[in-house]
C-alpha cells in the first residue's frame, strides 16, 4: 500500500511539474520623481519652471497616446513629457535619460519622437516674425531695454552637437570646434521668444551662409519687414 502511494504521489508531481508555467508579470508605477524637490531644483533639471511645464503638458496631453513599455505598462503624458525634456536638456544617450524616469531606450526613443512631432505641430503658434505693427512696438521695447531705436530682433547661432550622421559626406557636419553638429540660427525678440529657427545646415556651414539663404534674410531685402536686426 505504501509503494502504491508513493507512485501515485510521484505521479501527482509529474503532473504539475508539466503544467505551463504562468509567467508573473511585472507592473511598474510610474511615480513622479519631482514630487520632493524645489522649484529651482525642477528648472535645473527640465530647463523650464514648472508653471511653464504645466502649460506644455496642456498643450500636448492629447497628442500624446500612451505608448507601451517593454513590460506592457502605459507611461503617463506627464512622464513622456518629463523624458523628453530632460533628454533635450542634458544631452545625454537615450539609455541614460530613460533610466532616470525607468523607462527602457526603445520606449524612451519613441517618446523623444512622439514629443518632437508634437512640438513641431504647434510651432507657427509661436515661432514667426513679427508683422509691421508688431514690429513697432517691438522697436520701443528695444530701446527701453538697450537704446537701440530701430531695432526688432536679435540673431545668433549655436552648434547643436549630434551623432555623426549616416551619410556618405559626414565631415561637413564636423564644425570648428571638431564635433559633429548642426549649425542652428535663432532669432529672439525683446521678450526673449524666438520668432525664427533654421535647424537644418550640417556644422561646417558658416552663418553667414545660413543667414543669406534663409527666409527672414529673404524678407529684410524684399523691404517686408522694415527695422534692424542685431548680430554679434
């Protein structure tokens, strides 16, 4: 009797031994990180105050589908907000970035492109030239601001550095200071909000070369825009 329940028990564990396993999933919380630190703490880190980063949020919440992560969970519109600003401010690999918030590169580098769409979408919003009566006013402020009197715009350019580019030609975006970059004009009204962005020659381009095949350049010589623009 006793041989006979010892098989009979060794076949009950045959059993579940062959059984598929169900495997335990994983459930992340995305927790906001920034609910402990300060306001100054929050700038530091994003590049915008809070305030400012609520606005954006507004904005691009619906824009937003909550993609999925490697673990099946869907990451807030406020966390892929977060990522993506702290990817663009600190300059860091997507798999830095991503583990800060816990978010896996391949998850991190669709949000990075789903923010950058969407900020692209809203863009006329807010980035254009000031027309002629705007242009006025933006003349006063400047000389309250510095003495200039027909000033309506500030330009200036700054090398964005990049990965070197899949291309044949790859050195003409290695500019002067040796990396690779692209060479991006900005142009800023009295109220520091950029009215003109050309984000598009590789490094080596000189500015002036960006400047004199750019459309703001186009408008100043066709006399639709009247004023000076100042440059370093």
């Amino acid at each position: 009797m006793g041989d006979y329940i010892r098989r009979v028990q060794n076949i009950e564990r045959l059993q579940i031994a062959a059984r598929p396993r169900i495997p335990r999933i994983r459930h992340t919380i995305y927790v906001d990180p920034d609910v402990r630190r300060n306001d100054e703490q929050f700038r530091k880190r994003y590049r915008f105050a809070r305030e400012g980063f609520r606005q954006i949020l507004d904005m691009f919440r619906d824009n937003l589908p909550e993609p999925i992560d490697n673990r099946g969970n869907p990451i807030p519109p406020e966390i892929q907000v977060k990522a993506a600003l702290r990817f663009y401010a600190t300059g860091n690999f997507q798999i830095v970035a991503g583990d800060l918030t816990d978010i896996s590169q391949p998850s991190l580098s669709i949000i990075v492109v789903k923010v950058s769409n969407a900020i692209a979408r809203k863009g006329q919003q807010f980035i254009r030239i000031s027309e002629q009566e705007a242009a006025r006013a933006m003349q006063r402020k400047f000389k309250d601001i510095a003495g200039f009197p027909y000033e309506i715009s500030c330009v200036d350019g700054v090398h964005v550095q990049i990965q070197p580019p899949p291309v044949e030609n790859k050195e003409i975006y290695r500019c002067r200071k040796s990396f690779m970059s692209l060479n991006v004009q900005g142009i800023c009204d009295a109220d520091l909000r950029f009215i003109n962005v050309v984000a598009r020659w590789p490094g080596s381009t000189h500015d002036s070369r960006v400047f004199d095949n750019s459309l703001i350049f186009n408008r100043f010589e066709n006399n639709e825009l009247s004023g000076l623009l100042l440059g370093d």
